[in-house]
C-alpha cells in the first residue's frame, strides 16, 4: 500500500455488499476504465453522496495467489482495513 501526504481513512460497511456491475467504455480514453457504484453499494457507504468529499481509491493486482495471500495477511494485520475483492471479467458476445 502506498502511503501519501495526505491521511486517508477507510470506509467499512456494516453489512456484506454483493453486487455485480459493468465496466463501461470511455471514448475520450479509448478504454473499457469506468466503474458505476451499484445503488446497494451506496446506500451502504452514505459517505459517498457527500458532494464536498473527496475519496480516492487504491488497487493491487497480485501476479500470483502467493502475491495475493501475503497482501491479504498484511492488510489483514493492520486491522484498520477491510479490503473489497473485485473480480474482472470478459465476458463473450451473445449471438
């Protein structure tokens, strides 16, 4: 995790949060890079409808389910944060 100027606080839900969404394409990008919140999403973190706020977020891609594992344990040992597992798929045209 990186750390930076400024303090970040995480968000925790208070419940689990499932969903399923779409990875949108992005013409002035020329990529498949924007992710919509669900409504489920955020009803349980309130903090997001907050105009004034700023969020930011951090991802990490293990190379690996050793990478992963090790990652997992040390975010778990902070104990100040709970990770969101996010799974990418391709998925095939029908027709």
């Amino acid at each position: 995790m990186q750390k930076t100027s400024k303090e970040k606080k995480p968000l925790a839900p208070r419940k689990v949060v499932s969903v399923e969404g779409k990875v949108h394409y992005s013409e002035s990008n020329q990529a498949w890079n924007i992710i919509k919140l669900k409504s489920e999403f955020l009803n349980e973190f309130k903090q997001l409808k907050e105009k004034r706020s700023q969020f930011s977020y951090e991802m990490l891609f293990g190379r690996n389910e050793e990478e992963m594992v090790e990652a997992l344990k040390r975010i778990m040992d902070n104990k100040k944060l709970m990770p969101i597992l996010m799974f990418l798929y391709r998925e095939e045209s029908k027709g």
